[in-house]
C-alpha cells in the first residue's frame, strides 16, 4: 500500500480483504518470474507461452496492466479537477509537472 502510495499518489487499499486481487497478482507474477527463471527449458518465449504457467502469466499480466491504467486515468482526472495539485512521481513521469492543467 506505501509503495502504491508512492507511485501513483493514490492509496490503492491493495492489502485489504476487499482488494486482494492486486496483491495476488503482484505474488504470482513473482511467482512466475521464479519459475522460468529456474526452469531453462521454459526461457524460450515458444515454450513458457505453450506452458499452463505462461497462459497464467498472461492473463495475470493483463490484469496488473488493467489496473494500474485505472489507477492512472482515476489519478489524472484527481489532478485535472484540482487547479492547486501539487504534481507527484507519476505525473512527473508522464512529463504532466505543472499543476495548472
């Protein structure tokens, strides 16, 4: 959650019961990551994406994707309403610095 907090400027109550899902996500992707990493047989993208893990892997990766876009665009309509926004990482990031938009 501090980390998110971070990032995006947003606290995303990612650890709560209610909106585990993120963190799941973020543990499986670790998960996965470990694995190919220690299987060489599963480094060639043919054979991780023909795995039962790799169809995992893509459906999880585009959740995380999904989210963090939600958590982008509900950021940047935060800001946009607000004239006196002071800008954080992400915006920064985005090249958005100016609080005036």
């Amino acid at each position: 959650d501090m980390v998110m907090q971070y990032l995006v400027g947003k606290s995303t109550n990612c650890l709560s019961n209610s909106n585990q899902d993120y963190a799941t996500a973020v543990h499986n992707q670790t998960k996965f990551v470990s694995e190919r990493g220690c299987s060489p047989w599963l480094w060639p993208k043919i054979a991780w994406k023909l795995s039962k893990n790799g169809a995992k892997e893509k459906t999880n990766i585009e959740f995380l994707h999904s989210f963090m876009d939600k958590i982008v665009q509900e950021r940047k309509e935060e800001i946009s309403g607000s004239k006196n926004a002071t800008p954080m990482n992400l915006d920064r990031l985005n090249g958005d610095e100016s609080p005036e938009k």
